[in-house]
C-alpha cells in the first residue's frame, strides 16, 4: 500500500490534465492501436502494460531460475537444486495467472493505483 499512497499523494502533478479521478480514461483503455500512446499513457492506461508486467514478472523468474538452476547443476547440486524449486514456483504462479486472467482482463495500473472508485471504503 506504500505505493498507492505515494501516487494518491502526488496524483495532480503526475496528471495535472485529469480533473476527475473517477473517470476511467476510457480514451486510453479502448484505444485500439496502442503505437498512437506516449510511453506514459500506455503504461498508466493502457490494460496491456498491466498485462505484460503481471505476466511477464512470472515468466522472466520461471525461465531465468529454470536456466540458471540446469547451468549451476554441474557446479552445485543444493543450489541448483534450489534454483529449480524457485523456477517451480514461479511456474506454478504463472499458471494461476493464467486460469484467473479473465479477472484481470480490463485493470490497469491507473486503476490500481491512482483512480478513485465511488465504493472504495464499502
């Protein structure tokens, strides 16, 4: 919760444009060709950056602990043997990502951390 209080906190500098924190930016969510946003608005608005950093974190951690744990088998076997339990994990998270991606299918970081909803405190 560290981060949503610091960008709750410093919202209207990051977006002096928005003027009402309910609206969910429907421009930038919808827009269809994602080469036509900023880096800026493609990463706050845009539902596929939520995707690529909530799936992308698993798959990265999976892939780099499942190679360096069988690159260090020769060397150490208790360290590589704890690199592929880690790639385990992150394999199985990845999967639970993946089943519930239906929930997730439209959130973006905007939404996360910055957007008021009219039922928060209920």
């Amino acid at each position: 919760m560290i981060f949503k209080d610091y960008f709750k906190k410093n919202r209207v500098k990051m977006f002096p444009w928005i003027k009402d924190f309910y609206d969910p930016q429907d421009s930038f969510r919808l827009e269809k060709d994602v080469s036509k946003l900023s880096y800026g608005q493609w990463f706050w608005f845009h539902p596929t950056a939520f995707k690529t950093f909530h799936f992308g974190i698993s798959a990265m951690a999976f892939f780099s602990f499942g190679l360096f744990g069988l690159l260090t088998l020769v060397y150490n076997k208790y360290l590589s043997l704890f690199l592929l339990i880690m790639s385990i994990v992150y394999l199985i998270d990845l999967i639970k990502k993946i089943i519930y991606r239906k929930t997730l299918s439209n959130i973006t970081f905007y939404d996360l951390y910055v957007r008021d909803f009219e039922n928060a405190n209920h």
